[in-house]
C-alpha cells in the first residue's frame, strides 16, 4: 500500500510547495513511483479551459506517474484568498468524500504520494472542516515546512503544539531558508533543534540559490528520504 506524508508550514509562503515539489524529484531520482496532491488550492489561473493552480502543476512536473489535473488538485479556485471564502464565492461545499475519492486513485498507482496543504495547519475549509483534518481522514502523518525567518520560533512551538494535540501523527520538521537577510538563522535553527519535540529531518537552502546552484536547494536530501523511509 502507498505511503502519504502530508506537508504543512508555519504559515502561507514558507516552501510547502517547494519543499513538496523537491522531495518528489527526489524520490522519483530514485525510481520511486510517487505523485504530488494538493486536495485544495486557490489563486487558480484559467489554462486551456481549466482552472490549474501553480502549486500543483509544480508536484505534476516532478512526479513520476501521469494523473489528470483534477486527480491532483481536485479543488481549485480562481480568488488568491482563503479556500473557505473561496469556495464559498464559487458556491462549492469542500467534502472530504470528494478529497478521500481521489487520494485513493493515488494510492492505487504510486509508492509515495506526497499530499500539500495550503497556507498554515489551521486554515478553514468551510464553516465547520479545516486542513488539519485531512491528515487524520487520509491517515497519513505530517511533516511540518518552518519558514526559517523573524519570529519562526513561535510559529513553529505552536504549530507543533497544535499538530500533537490534535491526534496527528507529526514525522518532524524541515527548516526552509527563505530570507537572503536572516543573520542568526542558524542561532535560530539550533534553538529550534533544542525546543522542538519532533525531530528537524531536513534542511532546504535560499529559493534564491536554487538557480544559481542548478536546482540543488537541498542540503542531503537523501537522509531526508531515508527518514521518511524508515518512518512508521
């Protein structure tokens, strides 16, 4: 039976989706059959009549098998708003039925399905589900992207405060290096390290480098996957 990790941030625009995309490429090096799936997504642009979200065309392009978009991305919407007003604009009831459905064509093509939230762990999908619900309704435990920048020592204490306590079952953390100006970033990661009670299980250099070093954002990648691997 295929393996889900489901990744979620300390906030919106901390890597979630580079990070994701990269552990892809990763397994996929490895001859791993492994696909991405982002059950929800807004800020959608209209490509050959469908509404497509860059974040999943991303996990798409680094996969190793072919699904349809909408076996990936399953809710999209066009408004680069919260999904719970989104969908509530478009007048679509999110469900986890729908979500569940196409995980399970996921689960019965690949080895690996790499599952992306959007914004941070608590964000509203309608007046009564959130994000942090799917990993319990897919089964499948997290990995939790800190923004490594001003004031990610909070967010991450509390973010992983709040994935234990909801029943969860949280792999550990990947500090991503997402400000060129961030001086005591390593001060930080170490203090992280120190206050965490999940273990760091990756790190991930500039977005910025990522160019410069031919796509190598990633220090070790492999130790990364072998965490995931032997997880359980």
């Amino acid at each position: 039976m295929a393996k889900g990790f489901f990744i979620t941030g300390t906030d919106t625009g901390v890597g979630k989706t580079y990070v994701a995309s990269q552990l892809i490429k990763a397994y996929r090096k490895q001859g791993v059959r492994v696909s991405g799936f982002k059950p929800v997504a807004s800020g959608g642009v209209w490509l050959n009549d469908q509404l497509v979200n860059e974040d999943a065309l991303s996990m798409m392009r680094e996969a190793s098998v072919s699904m349809s978009y909408t076996d990936v991305n399953p809710y999209c919407f066009e408004p680069a708003i919260a999904p719970h007003l989104a969908a509530e604009q478009a007048r679509v009831d999110i469900n986890f039925e729908k979500i569940q459905s196409h995980y399970r064509k996921h689960v019965s093509e690949v080895d690996i399905v790499i599952v992306e939230g959007a914004g941070g762990w608590k964000v509203p999908l309608n007046e009564e589900l959130s994000f942090d619900e799917i990993p319990l309704v897919l089964e499948v435990p997290v990995i939790l992207v800190v923004g490594l920048k001003l004031g990610c020592i909070n967010h991450a204490l509390l973010t992983e405060e709040a994935i234990l306590n909801s029943g969860c079952r949280l792999v550990g953390w990947i500090g991503n290096s997402i400000s060129a100006d961030f001086e005591v970033q390593n001060d930080n990661s170490l203090t992280l390290s120190k206050r965490m009670k999940s273990p760091c299980i990756g790190f991930f250099e500039h977005a910025f480098n990522k160019v410069k070093k031919n796509g190598v954002g990633q220090i070790n990648i492999a130790s990364t996957l072998d965490y995931l691997t032997n997880f359980r």
